[in-house]
C-alpha cells in the first residue's frame, strides 16, 4: 500500500512537471519571471526612442512609465500611428503577453507601426526587460 502510494505521488509529481514545462513559454513573459537587472540592461536598446522613470518624457516613442497592464496608445501628447491607434481604439491592453509578443517582431505584431525596432527574439531578453518595465508603475 504504502509503495502504491508512492507510485502514484512520483506519478503525480512527474505529470506536474511535464504540465510545468509545457506552460513555460507563457510565463517567461511574467514578470515575476525575469530579472529587472538584466532587463535595464536590455532596455539600453531602447533608450535611444523610450524613457522609462518618474519625470520620462516622450522622445521618437512614447514614455514607458507604468506601460505594463496600460491599454496602449495613452501617452498623452504623443502622436501614435494609425496602426497603434486603431488597435488601442479595439482594445489593445499591454499585457506581459501582449508587449511579448510585440517585441518579439513589432512589424510583424502591429503592422504599420512606426516603432523601427526588430525585435527582441530571445524569451528571456523579453522577460528580463518586461521584469525592469514593471518596477516602473
Ligand atoms: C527607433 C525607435 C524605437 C526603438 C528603438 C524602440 N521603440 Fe518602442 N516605440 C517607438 C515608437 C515610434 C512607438 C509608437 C508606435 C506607433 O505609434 O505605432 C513605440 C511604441 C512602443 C510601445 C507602445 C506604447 C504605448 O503607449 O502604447 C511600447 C510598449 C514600446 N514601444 C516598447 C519598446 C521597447 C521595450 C523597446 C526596446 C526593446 C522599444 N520600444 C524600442 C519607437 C521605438
């Protein structure tokens, strides 16, 4: 009985495990999964157009402060382009999700955006910087 028992826990434990790794794609987007010291270094990609911070203001792209969980194109003064604006108008919401997968391939997430950034391919790239992204609310 007791032996049976512990089958079925390794069991259980394995199956979990499978289900965790399966899931992992998803939450590498969490912020919770990154690490925001990482991500400032990542984020140096996007000083150039973004400011992130208590006083950002906007430069090329809109300020980042407090973007994550924000519907998209809210900045106020900032003049976002068609594209973005008729999605933010369908509800665009930057998710952890959502700015995943945008940064992933911006042209490709949004056609017509007037971001001129290829992209961050790498998951934890992504993670870390959405991790930093988040420490600004
Ligand atoms: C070459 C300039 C440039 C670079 C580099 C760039 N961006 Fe942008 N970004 C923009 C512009 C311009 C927009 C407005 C896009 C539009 O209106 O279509 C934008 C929009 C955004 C938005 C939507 C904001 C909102 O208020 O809806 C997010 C989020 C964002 N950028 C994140 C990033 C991150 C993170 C990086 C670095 C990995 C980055 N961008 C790199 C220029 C840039």
């Amino acid at each position: 009985m007791a032996s049976r028992l512990g089958i079925v826990l390794t069991a259980t434990v394995l199956f979990g495990g499978v289900i965790g790794g399966a899931v992992a794609p998803a939450l590498a987007l969490d912020p919770s999964a990154g690490d925001p010291a990482a991500g400032e270094k990542v984020f140096r990609k996007c000083q150039a157009c973004h400011a992130v911070g208590a006083d950002a203001k906007s430069k090329t792209g809109p300020a980042l402060t407090g973007v994550i969980g924000r519907p998209a194109g809210k900045v106020e003064g900032f003049s976002y382009s068609p594209a973005l604006t008729k999605e933010a108008e369908a509800g665009l919401v930057w998710t952890p999700d959502k700015i995943g997968e945008f940064l992933t391939n911006p042209k490709g997430f949004l056609p017509g955006t007037k971001m001129s950034f290829a992209g961050l391919r790498k998951d934890q790239e992504r993670a870390d910087l959405i991790a930093y992204l988040a420490t600004f609310p």
